[in-house]
C-alpha cells in the first residue's frame, strides 16, 4: 500500500511520556546494563539528524514527499531521544546537548568523509540511490522497532514497556514510508537492487555502530539480540529485509551479530 | 530609517535560548486559522500572490538549507541540530499555511516550478557548490563554520521579515495580513536563536567573523534564492527593496548587518547594494 505522506505530516507528534510514572524509578531503579543500552538508543535517536545529513547529500532531497517525511520524522526521533534521555534523567544520568556534541566530534575524519562519499556514490548512481537509501533506512528502522520491543520484553516494567511501545508505535510508520519507497523504487530498476543489495551486503552494521564505541555496540547487541530469542528476533529482520525485491537471501542483521561475536 | 520594530531589534541576550522549550512549544499546522474563506470574495492581487508562492518556496526548502549545513561541522553542535530540526517542522507548517492561501486563491500552489533561467551572478559562484565541495572545504574549516551559518540564518531573517511586512502592508487583504502576523510571531523565536548564536560566536572568535565576512560578501539572499529563477528574485528584491522607500529598507538591514561582531561596513554595503540592485 503507498504511503499517504500528507496523512503522515497531518498527524504527526511528540512522544507523550508526561502521564507516565518515571518517579517509581528513582525508589526501584533499572539495571545498570540497561541502563547503559538506554543509554545507546538515546544517542543514536538524537543522532538522526546527522544520518539526515547523508540522506540529503544524495538527489533525494529534491523530492517533495521525501522532504516532508523527513521533516517529520526527524522531528519525531529527536524527541524519542527526549524521552528516553527524561527516563534516564530520573536515574540520575544527564544527557545535555553540551555531551552529545563532545561525542561526535569524537568521531573524526571517518565522519567528516562520509558525506562526501555519500555524495559521490549518490551523484554516480543517481536516482537509484534513493532506493539503497530507503532499503538502508528500511532495514535501520526495523532494526529499531526490535531493539524496543526486546527491550520491553527483557525488562518487564510496564512503564518503560509503554513508552518503548509509544516510540516503537512511531518507528512503525517510518518502516511503512521506508518499505513503501523502497518497494516501489528498487522494483522498478534492476540496476537499484544490484547497489542496494551490495551496498546492504557489505557496508550495513547494527544501527549506532557508525556513531558509538565499538565496546557499546556490542553490550547493546549481548543484551537485545543474543541467545535463542534474540537470533529468532534477528531472523525477523532478515525475513523483512529479503522481502525487499532483489533482497532475497540477504541475512545482513544475523551476520553483523556473528561478527560482533554475539553468541546465538 | 531606523529600525524602531521588533525587525532587527537588539536581542535580550540576558536570557539564553532555549532550545527545549523552543522544540517542546513548536507550532505546526496553522490552516485552521488561515481565514482562507475570505479570498473567495476578496482574492488577493497578483503581485502578491506571486510574492506568497516565493515566500513559500523559501520556507518548504529547509532540507536543501539542511543539506549544506550538515555537511559541515555544524551537524556536531547537537544545541544547533535541535533547533534545526524544530526550525524545519516550523517552516515546514509556515509553506503549508502559505499553499493553502494559494489554494483558496484558485492558483498554482507552491510545487510550480518556476521555468525561468537561475541567475548567473559570478558572486554567487559558491553558492552554487555542490554538498560534496562544500563537504571538502569544511573540513579544513572546522567548526567556525558554525558562525556563519547562525550568522546568515540571522540576516535571512531580517530580509524575509521585511519582505513579509511589505506583502502584509500593499496585499489589503485583513485575511493575509493576519497570516503573516502568524508566520512573524513563529519567525520570532528563529531570529532570536540565530541572533543569539550569532553575535556569541562572531564575538568569541576572529576566524568566525573572517569566515563569516567572506561567506557574507558572496551570498544569495535570501536562503534558498539560488535555486530560484532569476526573474522571481527580481521580483522579490523590487518589491521588498525597490524605490526610495525599498532603498531604505535595505540600508536599515545593512546597519544592523555593520553593527554585528567582527562584520563592518564594507560588508554591510555590498549586502546593501545588492539587495536593492
């Protein structure tokens, strides 16, 4: 089904997290390991305006649907890191804007470059990279969806487990915008599904891995997606992923986790 | 002609910005207080309406404005990065209310794309960089580079601001002009962010105001102007900044442009000059 952007614009907004209890965490605070995962997705959700940047340096910004999206849901990932960065407020952990700007400029010259050969790849390609872009961002997005929904399962505190499943609500329909765009555009070039399934194959890692330490990417993957249930959860990407046209057997989330060493 | 309004006003720096209660009060779709029934029997003039859809076109193109800033240092300052993206939803909502006044006007809304030839000022050749030389320089320049876009953000501003009062003053209309009391009362708050951002920046740093003084002298005003057609900017600059009056709209910009950190005079007329070319 196409996504109806304007509907999207319409009626998005800001997570809601003020009628939830986040002062029981202050008596019965969550786990440091956790907490430190928490702590992950707060930076990767503020982060998103710098994937942002990636986007637009590619010929997709000159589409109006795109733009409007983008807008959007910009706004609504920056305060997901609003709302979880309130959540760990209340267990005594400040993120000011002040530290997330001393962690990326941590993140050098491998960053500096990466628009540029964002912008070179996109210019070569054209309006095929609009597609890799969307699958990429499709596969990100579903990635996100399942790291809040283990989250809320692992921790079983039904307060953390309704905001994870307001913002994973949210993340939803940034799937339906991704998939839809990427359906529609990888379908129609074949060209598009040789460099999307490249580009997935050989470039994708687990969403915050270009942004945060290694050592943290890994604590995240250990306790979302490791044992039985997390490769289960793992597998679920995939299949989603595969279901993309051209994507068929790609298994790019199971093989990020075999290569972090994250035990099935 | 002195700037005795809130146009360039000198902003209360005492209280610093914030960028929380900025995001957390944004303000989006405004159609339900458009008044967009009144055009049917008082349908606005053309000059107006063509000034409505340039206008327009300025503030729905946020994530081309987005794409240059980003690729530099800028995208590091994560204070900045909130603002924008809050600026962008704001605008984004500004466009929109200004396509339903052309809507309701029975004319083409902000998608026609204007066929006219781009101007091919030679000025303006580094406005015309593309994301990947933009990406390159910035590297060497770091993060100065945050100066100068607060600082045209700033004066961005101040020239659209202008130019939406004029619209307000000739369009007669009551229905428009209380639109563009919104879209002020919405701008207000991005002045103020730009203007504070701004002077602590030029003022803290001599690279920031070279950089920001040579950024100045070779830019399209307003933001997103290169990518529109040479004859809508023509248009725009002689009905914001044409005749004697216009002339001193300009030259109050141009003051308060001389007036900021590190800026100068010399700066200050060659923006003067050419926005009343």
């Amino acid at each position: 089904m196409a996504f109806d952007v304007d509907k999207y614009t319409a009626t998005s907004v800001s997570v809601r997290w003020d009628d939830l209890d986040f002062e029981q965490f202050r008596e019965m605070p969550l786990p440091e390991y956790s907490l430190r995962t928490l702590r992950y997705m707060t930076d990767v959700e503020y982060h998103t305006v710098c994937y942002t940047r990636d986007l637009l340096t590619t010929p997709s910004h000159k589409e109006k649907d795109v733009s409007a999206f983008m807008t959007m849901w910009n706004r609504e990932e920056f305060w997901h890191g609003e709302a979880l960065a309130a959540l760990l407020g209340v267990h005594g952990i400040t993120v000011d804007y002040d530290e997330l700007k001393a962690n990326r400029l941590k993140l050098g010259w491998k960053d500096r470059l990466d628009p540029i050969k964002q912008s070179v790849a996109g210019k070569i390609v054209g309006m095929d990279f609009v597609a890799v872009h969307m699958a990429w961002g499709a596969a990100n997005e579903w990635s996100a969806i399942t790291a809040y929904n283990r989250m809320a399962e692992l921790e079983e505190n039904p307060t953390l487990a309704e905001l994870l499943r307001r913002i994973a609500k949210q993340e939803a329909r940034h799937v339906a915008f991704y998939t839809s765009q990427a359906r529609d555009r990888l379908a129609k070039s074949r060209k598009a599904q040789v460099i999307a399934r490249f580009a997935l194959n050989n470039f994708w890692a687990p969403v915050g891995s270009s942004i945060m330490e290694k050592s943290e990417v890994v604590h995240v993957m250990n306790h979302l997606m490791s044992g039985e249930e997390g490769r289960k959860a793992a597998r679920k990407i995939d299949d989603h992923i595969a279901g993309l046209p051209g994507m068929q057997g790609l298994t790019i989330v199971q093989d990020s986790l075999d290569s972090l060493g994250i035990a099935a | 002609m002195t700037m005795n309004d809130e146009t360039i006003a000198a902003t209360d720096r005492s209280a610093h910005f914030d960028v929380r209660d900025f995001a957390r009060t944004a303000r989006g779709n405004h159609r339900a207080t458009l008044q967009l029934g009144e055009y049917n029997a008082k349908p606005l003039p053309a000059d107006s309406l063509r000034l409505v859809r340039y206008l327009g076109q300025l503030e729905s193109a946020t994530m081309q404005h987005l794409r240059n800033v980003l690729v530099t240092a800028t995208h590091k300052d994560a204070r900045v990065t909130a603002f924008l993206v809050t600026w962008a939803f704001e605008k984004f909502w500004l466009a929109d209310a200004l396509d339903a006044v052309l809507e309701a006007n029975g004319v083409a809304g902000l998608e026609e794309e204007s066929s006219d030839k781009r101007r091919h000022a030679l000025s303006e050749a580094g406005e015309r960089r593309g994301p990947i030389r933009r990406a390159i320089s910035a590297i060497i320049i770091g993060t100065p580079i945050v100066a100068v876009h607060m600082t045209v953000g700033l004066i961005d501003e101040w020239i659209t601001r202008t130019a939406y009062k004029r619209l307000a003053e000739t369009s007669g209309s009551v229905a428009l002009t209380s639109t563009i009391d919104m879209v002020l009362d919405v701008k207000r708050r991005h002045s103020l962010f730009f203007d504070d951002e701004s002077r602590r920046r030029l003022s803290g740093s001599a690279q920031a105001a070279r950089l920001t003084r040579r950024a100045l002298s070779g830019a399209a005003w307003p933001i997103g102007a290169i990518d529109r057609s040479d004859d809508d900017r023509s248009f725009f600059e002689q009905f914001t900044f044409g005749g004697s009056e216009g002339r001193a709209r300009a030259a109050a910009i141009g003051s308060a442009v001389a007036a900021l950190p590190g800026i100068g005079d010399q700066v200050a007329a060659t923006l003067t000059a050419r926005l009343s070319r």
